[in-house]
C-alpha cells in the first residue's frame, strides 16, 4: 500500500528527530526538513520518467560527433555457416 505525502513525511521527520537524539521543540524543523526532501524526492523522480532511453550505439555516435571524432565503421559479423568452417 502506498503512503500518503503527509505521512512519508512524518515518517521521515521522525525519523531526522531520532537521528538528533530526541531535541526536544525542533517538531517544526524537522517538518520542514522532511517536507523539503519529499519535494527534491518527487522533483528527481519527474526528471527520470521524462528522460529518454537511447541505444548505446547512438549515444556512443553522438559523443563521438560531439568531439569531433572520425565515426567507427562496425565491424562485420561473420556468418555461422564461416565460423563453423573455420572449426
């Protein structure tokens, strides 16, 4: 079951609170700590679901292109019947 935001945090600020040794009146930085980790939390997770996913290939020919680097030719395969004859 998936928590809600507000009881991720209070979780969380609880937990900050028992990582500084139980202060006591510091409930209200703790919140807002916890709050302002929750938002990078969600801000990172939005980045990861808008970046796309390329092929090693493209991405290696674009840092290529991007460097100013002579393009690779790819190395041909060999066929099963010429390996096997090679055996």
């Amino acid at each position: 079951m998936l928590e809600s935001r507000d009881e991720w945090i209070e979780k969380r600020a609880y937990a900050i609170w028992e990582a500084e040794g139980y202060p006591s009146g510091r409930d209200t930085v703790h919140w807002e700590q916890a709050s302002n980790e929750r938002i990078i939390f969600e801000k990172s997770k939005t980045k990861k679901a808008k970046t796309s996913v390329t092929p090693k290939a493209k991405r290696q020919a674009a840092i290529t292109e991007a460097l100013g680097l002579p393009a690779k030719a790819a190395p041909k395969r060999a066929s099963k019947k010429a390996a096997e004859a090679k055996v």
